[in-house]
C-alpha cells in the first residue's frame, strides 16, 4: 500500500508491502509497535528508536508527539491523492475549521480570544495528556469564532476546542 505523508509542505512517498518499507523509493528497516488501547507508539527505524504519541484526526489528519514537538501531518493513500488532485486545492471543505483535542486530557492555556486573527502555525489551545503539554496549532490563517474551552477544562478526544474561519471568509 502507497501512502503520501505531508509535512509542512514536504510530501514524502510511504510504501508498505511485503518487501518491507520503501520511503521515497528507498528500503528502509522499520518496525512500528503499537501498545494497545492508547496513541503511543514504538517506531525502530534502523538502529534508532523512538517513542511517540500519534492521533488521528479528520480526513487523514495525524497529530504526533514526539521528543516534545507537536507535528500535524497530512497522510493520505494513493486514491485521495488522485481525487485531489484532480479537484485542485479549493475543492477542500468550507466554513469553520475546529480545532479538535487529540486525546483527552486537561486545558492549560487558551492562547486566542473570539475576534483574533491567527496565522498557519499559530498556537491556539495547550492542552496537557499523559504528562505532557500539547500546543495545538492553527493549521492556516483564519479568525477565531468561538472559544469552547476555558483554563482548567477536561477534554475529551476530538472534542472541538476552538472554531476558526478560514480567512478568506473571516470577516
């Protein structure tokens, strides 16, 4: 199975099969360990090992922790990527984008208020889960809608935290 992870605007070609993994048309020793009942993960690639904390979102979405960095990365398998690309970039949903909690855990910090304008990148929620801080990130430029949330809140995964409008349509 081919997938497409987008990082950042870096797209890397992802090939599981049974010849092993291919990245970007290179072989590459890696072995993905999974602990049941939770997001965290053991990923060996070559010698190195590395412990992370991966959560699905909508649409293909992931959010990965891994030596204390957030990451959001776009991985679709070959299918959506034909389909999209054959719809071009606009065709994507409209209207509020949410910013959704990647695990339960507890609200540390609101960083926006309603009205704010943010930019791609920009932090909008810390949340704390499985002692760590997780700031969540604007993933493009947009207005805050409405804020869900407030400091000391429990959340529950994929619960919605803060509604922004993408901005081209904020007003």
């Amino acid at each position: 199975m081919r997938y497409y992870v987008d990082l950042g605007g870096r797209t890397v070609e992802v090939e599981l099969g049974d010849e092993g993994v291919r990245v970007d048309g290179r072989s590459v020793e890696a072995v993905l360990a999974h602990a049941e009942g939770t997001p965290v993960r053991g990923l060996m690639v070559g010698v190195e090992t590395y412990r992370l904390v991966a959560d699905r979102g909508p649409r293909g979405r992931w959010q990965i922790h891994l030596r204390g960095r957030a990451l959001e990365l776009d991985v679709v398998d070959e299918r959506t990527k034909a389909i999209r690309d054959m719809t071009g970039p606009g065709a994507g949903a409209q209207g509020p984008r949410p910013v959704v909690a990647p695990m339960p855990g507890m609200v540390v910090k609101v960083e926006v208020v309603e009205g704010d304008v943010v930019q791609a990148g920009q932090g909008i929620v810390i949340v704390e889960a499985m002692k760590m801080e997780n700031e969540l990130k604007a993933s493009g430029p947009g207005k805050v809608v409405r804020v869900h949330v407030r400091r000391g809140d429990a959340v529950e995964k994929d619960q919605i935290l803060v509604d922004l409008d993408p901005l081209e349509t904020a007003s």
